[in-house]
C-alpha cells in the first residue's frame, strides 16, 4: 500500500529532472498525476512512459489559462485534485548585477519571475477551488537559493525568496482548510534551463564542467542527491494522513548548507 493511494496530483514541470522523478514516485506511491510541460519533445514521451495514471497538458506555467487548462483536463480524467505541486523552474546560471545586460534586463526579469513566481502563483490561484473540495495541499519547488546567496545570481536568488513568501502567506491564508508547504533542493544533475533574454535556453546544468565535484564541495554533507533522492520529502507532504499538522514549512534538501561553518 503506497502512502498516496487513489489521490491525485498536478505537478508542473514533469517532463524532466525533480518533477519527472515526482511523477514516478507519486504513481509508484498509488497517485495519479496531471502534468503541466512546455516542452513539445519532453511531452511526448510521457505518456508513452506513464500510459492512463497520467494526463498530460502541454503549456506554459507563465499563463493562467495554461493552468486554468491544466486543472480543467486533470480533473476531466481523475475526477479531483488533492496536491498542487509547482515545481517548473529556470535558472540564471549565476550572472550576477554587473554581468546582467541593461538593453535584456526587463526581459530577463520577467522570464525568471514569470517561470519561478508566477507559475506557483497561477497554479495554486487555478487550482484552489479543486483543493477547498478535498482539503488538499500545495507544495511548491524553492532552492537553497531560497535562503542563501551564492545558489544563482539576483534574479534566480530573488525568484526564490519570492517563493518562500508565496509559501507563508498563502499557509496562513488558506488555513484551516489546505496546507502549503516547500521543498528547498540544492544542486541536482537536471537538465536546468536558463532564461532565452540571457541566451540560456539551451545551457543545462549537467553540462557544466566538473559541475558534481562544484556542487559536492559546498554541502557538510559532500552530496549530490539524484532527482529521486528528493521526492520523499514532497510524499511526505503530500500525505495530509502524515503530515496533517505542517503547514508554512520548507524541507531543505540540500546537503546541510544551513550548518556551514562561518
Ligand atoms: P529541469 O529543467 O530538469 O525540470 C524543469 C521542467 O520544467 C522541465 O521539464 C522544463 O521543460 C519545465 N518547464 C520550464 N519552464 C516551464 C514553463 N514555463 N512551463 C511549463 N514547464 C516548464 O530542472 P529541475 O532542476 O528538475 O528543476 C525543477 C525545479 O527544481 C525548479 O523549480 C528549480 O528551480 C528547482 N531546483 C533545482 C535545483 C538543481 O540543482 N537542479 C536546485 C534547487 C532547486
């Protein structure tokens, strides 16, 4: 018996790395999933892979009609939704204040934001009145840069800690009745992409050179978890059996970077 039986999910961003890992988990878990994707190529596979536990939607997290779509065709096929997962995100590869170029800045602004901010906002604001039905839960994919400088330059760092506000405000807006809580992974081998206005659409955080050695030596705990490494933190809230007194909180999945000596 898994630990999410007969409920159901919508996870934005599934078609790889930390979201396509949620999808396997939450269906090895007894979930079915929706999944919001932009990626055409991405799209295509995952239904082949998941066969009837999923519904794919093709769409943009940056659109509220995409999520409006989302939610709409998830509960077509499922009948309800009980956990929200905003999980699409994008990176900016560390360009940091002086780097950021003046004639792309409002562009690039606004796709960090629009991907990071935006989407979770949307996702949730579509999929509150499905939520209030099951008393279900939000769970939204932050990043050490939540709570950290150093994890990306300013725009990914301040999309990050806007997420850490969505997550507390709307806890206390949305209680008694659904639980919103947080995710914080650090560095994963994922197929991150950059905004297009800094010309990183097609740069992926694998690629780095000796990006896992990088990423190893700035945790106490010398790791880089796979995708899969993180998805029990978001099980776990998922489960309103298991978790049914948090709420307004963020598991840091990060390797320990809260304890680095100073
Ligand atoms: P990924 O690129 O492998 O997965 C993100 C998925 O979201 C992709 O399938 C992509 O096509 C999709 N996507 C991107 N923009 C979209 C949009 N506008 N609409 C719909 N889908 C969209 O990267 P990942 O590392 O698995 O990223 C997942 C989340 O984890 C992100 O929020 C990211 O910020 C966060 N995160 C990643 C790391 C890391 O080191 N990889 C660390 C901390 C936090």
């Amino acid at each position: 018996m898994g630990w999410l039986e007969g409920k159901v999910a919508l996870i934005t961003g599934g078609g790889s790395g930390i979201g396509k890992a949620l999808v396997e988990r939450f269906i090895e878990e007894g979930a079915c999933v929706g999944v919001l994707e932009r990626s055409k190529e991405k799209v295509k596979g995952l239904q082949e892979q998941f066969g009837d536990r999923v519904v794919i939607i093709e769409g943009d997290v940056a659109q509220l009609e995409d999520n409006e779509r989302a939610v709409a065709e998830t509960v077509q096929a499922f009948g309800r939704i009980d956990t929200f997962i905003g999980n699409a995100g994008i990176f900016d590869y560390f360009v940091t204040l002086p780097d950021l170029p003046k004639d792309n800045l409002e562009k690039s602004f606004d796709q960090v934001f629009g991907v990071n901010v935006k989407g979770p906002l949307y996702g949730a604001k579509a999929a509150l009145p499905e939520l209030l039905k099951t008393k279900g839960n939000i769970i939204f994919t932050v990043s050490n840069a939540g709570f950290y400088p150093a994890g990306g330059g300013p725009l990914y760092t301040a999309s990050k800690h806007a997420v850490v506000g969505l997550i507390r405000e709307l806890a206390y807006e949305l209680s008694p009745k659904i639980r919103v809580n947080g995710v914080a992974p650090g560095g994963t081998l994922t197929d991150l992409r950059g905004p297009a206005a800094l010309g990183q659409e097609m740069q992926t955080q694998s690629s780095v050179p000796d990006i896992e050695n990088l990423m190893k030596a700035t945790n106490p705990l010398k790791v880089v978890p796979s995708p899969r490494e993180h998805t029990s933190a978001y099980v776990l809230l998922a489960s309103n059996k298991d978790s049914m007194a948090i709420t307004g909180n963020i598991i840091n999945s990060d390797g320990g970077l809260g304890v680095r000596g100073f």
